[in-house]
C-alpha cells in the first residue's frame, strides 16, 4: 500500500483507500469515522468503505 498524502482527514470526509482483496488491491472511496481528537492523538483513521449496489429497474 503506498502512502500519497499526510493530511489528516476530517470526520466525514470521503477518501480514496487502498482495500486488499483475496487475489488484488481495489483502490475505493470510504468515509472517515474518526474524530479530529482521535487523531491528534493516533496516527491512524478509522474508515468505512462506501458501496453503491445498482440495479436495472
């Protein structure tokens, strides 16, 4: 996984991240969860990937 930014990401922002896969790594958006407490004082982020299921109608 490649770093690309150290910023710290807002509580609700989307974000793109790295996610690994059985056989490959899917980059994806996700939306942060952490508050800006919790990464003052951790250098983690704790996320939540976003999906989207479509269908035909």
């Amino acid at each position: 996984m490649e770093r690309l930014a150290t910023v710290t990401p807002q509580p609700g922002s989307v974000v793109v991240v790295d996610f690994p896969g059985a056989v490959v790594v899917k980059r994806r958006p996700a939306v942060v969860l952490s508050t800006t407490t919790y990464h003052t004082q951790r250098p983690d982020v704790s996320s939540s990937n976003l999906m989207g299921i479509c269908c035909k109608l």
